[in-house]
C-alpha cells in the first residue's frame, strides 16, 4: 500500500470514528477510549490470525500425548496472547444490529483478560454502554464495519500507524493538554536511529501511550533480523501520570509484544524503578515549562541534585520551571553505557542562571553528545519549537559536541504540518555516523539508493532517490564527516567560537551557521547598492530627529499648559 492509499485509509477511518461525537455528544476525552478499544480488538485479531495456523498445527500434533497442552498455552507461547471466539473482531463483526453489541464486546475483553491477567483493569469494558440510548448498537456496528477496512496484508506497519493517526488526532481535537501523550513518529525514529538501540533496560519518564518504546522495539527487531534473528531483548519501564494513557500504554505494549512496565506516577516527585544509573537506554518528549514543581520536594532526589537543582534566587527559592528537571532526569539514569534522547524547549538551550550551571557542568561531564534543531510544525498541538538532546555515556569526544540545524529538512504533510521523510530520517542520522568515523554505513546508504534509483518504475522516482545520493556527496564527497555550513558543526569546548567563548549555549544556530546564497552583484553592483543603502538610512535618520525635535517641542507645550 502506497502512502496516498494509507492516508486516505487514515483519514476515511477518522471520518468514521468522529461520527461517534457527532452522534453521541461526547468530547473526544470521552471518545476516544472506546474507538481505541475496538482498534485494539482489530490490531490483536490481526496479530493472532498471523500465529493461527502454527498453534492449531502444534495443538493437533500435541494432543493425546503426554506433552498435550491446552491451545491458549500455546497461543501465549507463541502469540504473547490467547483469543477466545467471543474475544475475536471478525466475532463482534458479524453481530446484527438487534443484539447487544455494547455488552458482547465487554465479554471481549473479558475474555483477553481471562488468559492475560494482566490487563485486569485496563482494557474498556464498560465505555461502549449509552454513547447514545437510541442508536447505540447502530454507531457501534457502524464503527466494527469500518475498522474492519484496515488491511492485515501490507508491509507496512499499518495497525501502528492508524493507532497513531488516532491518537495524534484525538490530542488535536483536545488541544495541547490532551496532545501530552503523543509524539509525532517520524520524530521518534529519528531519535531512536541516531541511538540504535538493540538490547537492555528503556526508560521512558513521561511515556503517554508508549510510542517510544514501540519504535525502539520495531528498530531493534529489524536489525536482529538483519544480523541472525536473534530474540528481542528489551524490557521497557514507562512512567505516566495519567491514568487513561497508562491503559494505552499497556495496550500498546501488548499488540507489540514489548515485555515491561507501565506505572502512574508523577515523575517529578517519584521515581517507581530507582532510576540513577540503572538503564541503557532513556528516550521522552516530556511536556515543556512545567512551572509549579515543590523545589523542596526534588532537592534531595540524587537524580536531580547530581548536576544541580534548577532554582531561583531570594528568601523563596523555587523551581524556575520542569526542562532542567527532566534534562537532569535523563543524564542521570543512565548506566555507564547508556545513551538517552529527549525533546526540550529551544528555550532549554540558552536558559540562564541557576540552569546555565546545569547546563555547563553537562558539558564539562562530557555527557552531552549531539544537539539537533527540529523543524517548526513538526506536533500537532504543540506550537513551541524543539531541539533534541542526546546523551551518551560512552562518548570518545568528551571535549566535543555535534550541532544539526535541521530546521529546513522536512516534508510538507499538509498546510499546518511538516514531517521527516524515511530518507531524510537516514540523512540525518548518517550525519551522527560519520561523526563516529563509520564510513561504511554512509556508503551503504548510497548502495541503497543506488538500488531503489534503478529499481524504480517511474522517472519521477528515479530523480527522487538520485536527489538523495546527490545531497549526501555534496556535503561529504569522501565518506568522512566533515562541517557543512548551515547544516553541521563539532564545536570544541574551547578556543575561538567554541562552546565556553558561546557561554554554554547549546542553540545550534549559534554553531552551524547560515548558507549565504550568491546575490549575482558584481563588486562594483554591491558598492552602489550599498552607497544606496547607506544615504537612504542616512535620510531616514534625519527625519527620525525631526520628529524626535517636534514631539519634545509638543510635550513641553502639554506641560506648560498644566501648570
């Protein structure tokens, strides 16, 4: 399935699951938790029908035996999960009209909860009564219809995609408040590529619905597969402090069969996994200027105090806002390879006093590794521009970071909002490889493109993927990193423009630099318009005077006249 076929699938659907609102009066808060429930039904039937023929065929030749097993064991062995009929969607689709279709899809997820305890008290039962007393059984068989549309047969991850187009548009009809939990994915994958991460212990401090974990699991996977197929090894600790989005979370994690936890927390004053220096991994998008935080509730927290607690100055000190918090957060719990990714404020970048101390005795740590300037426009309820942070333990060049400035790197999705394209995603990252001196993957990117160019069936695709080898030739001919004006930049820590002569600044912009294009002017063009320049600004500030003269001449009238 092409992009334009899956956005209109995106959108159709949406179009479908809004009807709930329109029929139903209920705010998309109140919504939203039924339709993504059906959409789980639908994501967890898909998964099982994948692993179906493989249990029946273990079933048939176990049973009678003395290794007989029941077939939910062995659909959990080899499924994560077991579906009775009753808990099947293709079940639920085919009930008429005139049945209670709330209460069978309760004995749904009843019967899920039977064979995974786990999700006792997670999965919604009771949210499919009463969306509307006369048409209730109407809206709900509308909705199993049309969710029915979603395509089990494509390469693409099309349940991971609907479920966040979903979710992405339900923080959109909820405004930023509701939009906490979600991050744009084509942010994450870039986050999780610049990582890559493989194996070990994720934290994730302000999870929302487990996006993170979920693209760091798909990236590990697909290069296990790569390298052998070994099993996946991860286990993942998300930490969120609304109730709601933890039961997301936990679903999310299921249909990805992604061992972990999810706890409901405020991670500002708990920390449920004793997080200082325990993982190897931590990527979030907490929310920005958290203002409100008890300072005398964090300034003990060894994860916040090993760099410096962020506070004011006075009798009354308190926390400025959360970024420096969360900035702390992350640094600190990292184990002595570990490597973290979070999106932050601009503002974090250059923040002064107490922050700026933060901020410095991070770089002099040597912990921060590379600082990249997103885009504007990349969330969808989310106005403020980002920059990602990423940390890295193990860094070689302590006295060194990396600046992207990738604010005009992005695809255009739609008059409001701008994404990363797989290419670019690659692009970027291989930025941060050939930082590491790893040659071979830049050319094995070119090999890629190379192939997509000659295997594409349109000249417009051939252009496209040709675009790309060119892009990445022009900026590093040799296969070597080296510093692109307005795109890249390894500052050092001292000397002429270096991080301590930019007083700590972590803002790209400051580093990278801007491309100045050619004006065409000859020299003699540029001296002229100069001189034209110079004698109108000359005009401008004679005027300026004039007025500044007449003004002190009417004011001093005003308070002649008052007297």
């Amino acid at each position: 399935m092409n992009q334009d076929r899956l956005n209109n699938l995106k959108k159709n659907l949406w179009n479908t699951a809004d009807e709930l609102r329109a029929n139903s009066g209920l705010k998309a808060s109140a919504y939203s938790i039924p339709v993504l429930g059906l959409i789980f039904l639908k994501f967890a039937d898909a998964k099982y029908t994948q692993h179906e023929d493989d249990i029946i065929k273990e079933y048939e030749v176990l049973k009678g035996g003395r290794r007989e097993k029941k077939i939910e064991e062995i659909a959990i062995e080899k499924c994560g999960f077991y579906l009775s009929e009753q808990s099947r969607f293709s079940y639920l689709l085919n009930l008429n009209e005139e049945e209670d279709i709330a209460n069978k899809i309760k004995d749904a997820m009843e019967g899920i909860e039977e064979y995974s305890p786990e999700f006792v008290g997670v999965l919604p039962k009771d949210n499919y009564h009463n969306l509307n007393a006369e048409d209730n059984n109407k809206i709900l068989n509308r909705l199993l219809r049309n969710f029915n549309d979603i395509p089990t047969d494509s390469q693409n991850d099309i349940f991971g995609e609907v479920y966040e187009y979903f979710l992405g548009n339900f923080a959109l009809a909820e405004g930023q408040g509701g939009g906490e939990f979600y991050t744009p994915r084509t942010v994450v994958r870039y986050m999780v590529e610049v990582l890559q991460p493989m194996e070990g212990k994720v934290l994730d401090p302000a999870c929302g619905s487990g996006g993170m974990f979920v693209q760091t699991a798909h990236y590990a996977q697909e290069h296990k597969v790569k390298n052998g197929g070994t099993p996946l090894n991860l286990r993942a600790y998300g930490v969120e402090r609304t109730g709601e989005t933890v039961k997301l979370a936990k679903m999310n994690l299921f249909l990805n069969n992604i061992r972990g936890e999810v706890t409901e927390a405020n991670s500002y004053y708990a920390d449920p996994y004793d997080s200082f220096g325990n993982f190897d991994y931590v990527l979030a998008n907490p929310p920005f200027n958290v203002d409100n935080v008890e300072l005398d509730l964090v300034k003990d927290q060894k994860r916040f105090n090993a760099y410096g607690v962020p506070q004011t100055k006075g009798k009354k000190p308190k926390v400025p806002n959360g970024n420096y918090l969360w900035i702390n957060q992350f640094a600190t719990a990292l184990n002595e390879t570990g490597k973290a990714s979070l999106v932050m404020a601009n503002s974090a970048s250059d923040a002064g006093h107490s922050e700026k101390e933060i901020r410095k005795a991070l770089i002099e740590d040597g912990i921060v590794s590379q600082m990249v300037a997103l885009p504007s426009n990349m969330f969808s309820t989310v106005t403020l521009p980002a920059t990602l942070w990423f940390f890295d333990k193990q860094k070689k060049k302590k006295d060194e970071i990396l600046f992207i400035d990738a604010r005009n790197i992005f695809t255009q999705v739609d008059r409001a909002l701008r994404e990363f394209s797989d290419e670019q995603i690659k692009n970027l990252a291989i930025i941060n490889r050939l930082y590491e001196e790893d040659s071979e993957s830049f050319f094995s990117l070119i090999k890629e493109y190379e192939i997509s160019r000659d295997n594409a069936d349109s000249e417009e695709d051939k252009r496209y993927f040709q675009k790309q080898i060119d892009w990445l030739l022009e900026r590093f001919p040799d296969g070597k990193y080296q510093d692109v004006i307005g795109l890249c930049k390894a500052a050092k820590l001292d000397g002429e423009d270096g991080i301590i002569d930019q007083d700590y600044s972590l803002n790209p912009g400051r580093y990278v630099g801007v491309v100045i294009e050619d004006d065409g002017m000859t020299a003699e063009q540029f001296k002229e318009s100069l001189f034209s320049l110079n004698e109108e600004f000359k005009q401008l500030n004679e005027e300026a005077e004039e007025l500044e003269a007449r003004i002190e001449k009417n004011l001093d009238s005003l308070v002649i006249e008052y007297e």
